[in-house]
C-alpha cells in the first residue's frame, strides 16, 4: 500500500473517528501527525507523532508541521478555532502543508452578523428576520435596551445569538432560555456587554444539518444529519454543544420529504455558486458548508452557517463514507472533486457526558471512565459498532473524563433503529459518572418530528 500522511489539528471532537478511517483504509497505510489539546488515549495510541498543546497554539502547531512536513500530504481539522483563526493560511505559509478547509476568508463562523450580511447577499431567502446590535457603533446601552425592546415588539419570539461563536451554549431562545421580555432583555445586555449581537425571529420548525464538500469549484452535497443540542431527552434544558445525532439509510431525513430535500440541494448548490463567483475559488477546499437548517412546512431556512464538520454530525458522515477519506482529501487539494460517496447506511451517535454537563451547576472534571466493556463490544460487533473517546485523557496513569462530551459512542446499520440500538448499548457499557440522551433518533422524537412538519405543511 502506498504511504499518506496526514496532520491532524484536534480539540477532541471529531478527531478519533477521522484517525479511525485512515488507518482503516484498504489503499493506504496512513500516517498521522497530531497535535491536540490533551493526550486522548485512542489518537495517542494510533499517531506516528503526538503533540499536546492545550491552547492549540497556531504557532506551535506550525513548528509542529514544518517538523515533519517532508512526511505529511495534507491536513485535517476537527476544530472551527484553528480555521477562524487563518490555520491554513499560516500552516501553507510557514509550513508548506496544505490543509483541507477553508482560508480565513471564508470562515464565516467566526461573525453570525457577517454570516446574514453573506446570506443578504447571496441567498436572501434563507434569512430570517434579523438585526444587529454593535456596542462599538456610538450608541449607548440605553438606547441599545430601547431598540431592543421594540425588535420584540416586531418579533415577538425572538433568538438572541452573539456575535462571535458560542458553540451554541451562548445562544438564547424565546420560550426556553427566557419567557419573558424581562428575561430577554438581561439575556441580551448579558450577551451586548461581551459585543455584537444578532437577534433573529424564532423560525417554527423541524432542524437538520447539511454538509457539502468541495475543491473549489465543484459543490459535492452529503446526506441530511440530525443534532441534538438540548442536554436533556425530549429537547429540554440548556443548549450544549450537543448530545449526539444521526442520518438515515437515506440521503435525506425520515421527517423531510423527498421534494424538500431535492429543493435545499439546488438552493443550497446555487447559492455556493453565487458565494465562489466565477470559475475556480481556492479558498473554498474542504467541507465548505455546514449549514443548520431549519424546515418549516413552507421551505426551509438556515440558522447558521460554519465551515468545518459538525462535532457529532461528522462522525455520521465518517462511518458511512463509501469514498477513502485520503482519496476524498487528495482530490479535493487537486482540484478533481467530482462527488463523494456515502453507503447506504444509518448511523447513530450517542454522546457519553459527565453526569451534570449542560445542567444547573456545571459539569465535573476529571473523574474516572471505563470504556473496557464498550470496546469489547465493539469487538464483539464489527462493523456496526465504534467507540470513539473524545474530550477524555491520560493523567497519572489513569483514564479521565473532561468536562465536556467524553465518549461518542456509534452505531452503523442498514435501519435506523439499529444503528439506534447498537449506539444505546454501546454507550450503556461506558463507565463512570456519567450519562447519555436516551432518546437520540427514537422512534418517538422522529414521528414527533413528522407529524410536526406535517402540521406546518398543513397536512390533517
């Protein structure tokens, strides 16, 4: 097999399933570079070379890179920090070694306000009703607080998001974060005294989150994914930066019909056309779009936009890429990006958090976790199981959780609810103070699901 190397940029996300599909390949032996914010047990067992540099120092990780850069033909990413920042503008600069994402240019995660100016621009109809509060524009705060309560006046349930990102957790929504005005209005001198804030109308709807590949010049879609943000079963509590997700067998999701699906591929396609502008754009090379939808019954609008894979989303479209991932990287940095494949499969994941990650009082940090059982039986059911380790480490000679999502514990198969049922035990088996969304991809959470759009479409 010919040798492919590869640096691997990782906060703990999505990083152990990228690791897993390389060294799973049939056409490589990959070798993998790393540099991470913490020594994660599985990516340090399986990288050529392992750094850790917790603040994930672009500078170091450039030092890093030209180190071994004569070994590595590309990079990857799990983390939207080192693409906001210009990471593959620096890295090709003082390293030589091309990532693949996109240029800093293009990381329009890093401003919601520019991503509804882009929107404005390119593709009006997916914007929601919208308005910009800049504390730097001359204003004062009362004059801010006096606008603000007239834009709830205007739209009435409205969702407070500030400007930089939040990994969702900063973000507020009518009826959940704040009942009434009093409340939003602390919600949002909470978030204007930090700087820009968007304040959008609540979109009544149904979410999903869609993902496109490209080299530049070709718009490469991949199947529909569904996230789960709320830390509790049944969408309640606090917004975390999610409890799990999955896809269907199907390229689209079991609650969108098939002619809503074919609408957000073409206007998904043409409104990457009007952002790349005429022939080849290199600043657009990776996964280009990660778009949150929202379905409503009458089309469909988008949340927001980020450039890189979503955290559980991603490992969805991992354990069902058809496609060698090195293949995939090596004909996006070439320019010869014509589709990307994906199997015909489900896949679930379900997250494995510290028991009060996302609830009153925070979570805790560094207390032991077991994966011994999970792994065996992932062993014991290949290849329909994975056990991914994500924000867990080695310290002292022991295993620990952090205080985010630990494990993603997956499940790959033909129907839904298998994959569904293969995720549930694998996460069962994970041991420690800790637990799990129970009703990720749940026959019940998805004909809610239905029969809410079809309520919106207005079907009796």
């Amino acid at each position: 097999m010919d040798r492919v190397g590869v640096l691997l940029v990782s906060k703990c996300l999505s990083a152990a399933a990228m690791v897993d599909a390389l060294v799973r390949s049939d056409k490589y032996e990959a070798k993998v570079y790393m540099v991470e914010r913490q020594a994660n047990p599985f990516d340090v067992g399986r990288a050529e070379e392992h750094r850790v540099v917790p603040d994930l120092s672009i500078s170091q990780i450039a030092r890093f890179a030209k180190r071994f850069a004569s070994r590595i033909d590309f990079g990857l990413c799990d983390t939207e920090d080192f693409v906001v920042n210009g990471g593959r503008d620096r890295l090709a600069e003082e390293a030589g070694v091309q990532m693949v994402c996109v240029t800093k240019k293009f990381a329009v995660e890093g401003s919601k306000a520019g991503q509804r100016l882009l929107f404005d621009r390119i593709w009006p109809q997916a914007n929601p009703s919208f308005r910009v509060f800049d504390p730097s524009s001359g204003g004062t705060e009362l004059e801010a607080v006096s606008e603000f309560r007239s834009t709830l006046d205007e739209m009435k349930e409205p969702v407070i998001k500030p400007d930089a990102p939040a990994r969702g957790a900063g973000v507020g929504v009518w009826g959940s974060d704040f009942k009434t005005k009093a409340q939003a209005v602390d919600f949002f001198l909470s978030a204007y005294s930090r700087g820009r804030v968007v304040v959008e109308d609540r979109v009544e709807g149904e979410e999903s989150s869609f993902h496109a590949f490209s080299d530049g010049k070709h718009f490469c879609p991949s199947p529909l994914t569904r996230d789960y943000k709320r830390a509790r079963d049944g969408n309640m509590g606090r917004l975390t930066g999610g409890m799990g997700s999955y896809r269907d067998a199907a390229d689209f999701l079991p609650f969108v019909t098939e002619g809503e699906w074919s609408d957000v591929l073409t206007a998904e396609a043409r409104a990457f056309r009007k952002w790349k502008g005429r022939g080849t754009e290199p600043g657009l090379r990776g996964i280009v779009e990660y778009d949150a939808l929202m379905h409503t019954g009458r089309g469909f609008k988008v949340l927001e936009r980020n450039s890189r894979g979503g955290n559980t989303e991603f490992i969805n479209l991992l354990t069902t890429l058809e496609d060698d991932l090195a293949d995939l990287c090596f004909r996006i940095n070439e320019g010869k990006l014509r589709g990307v494949r994906f199997r015909k499969e489900a896949s679930v994941v379900t997250c494995v958090v510290p028991s009060r990650y996302g609830l009153p009082g925070g979570p805790s940090n560094g207390g032991p976790i077991e994966l011994t059982e999970a792994s065996a039986f992932q062993d014991a059911n290949e290849p329909h199981v994975r056990v991914y380790p994500m924000d867990v480490r080695v310290q002292d000679g022991e295993t620990v959780h952090g205080s985010s999502r630990c494990v993603a514990a997956v499940g790959v198969a033909r129907r839904l609810d298998e994959a569904r049922e293969f995720s549930v035990r694998a996460a069962q088996l994970v041991r420690g103070r800790l637990r799990y969304r129970k009703d990720v991809a749940g026959k019940k959470d998805i004909e809610y699901s239905r029969s809410h759009l079809e309520r919106l479409r207005g079907v009796d």
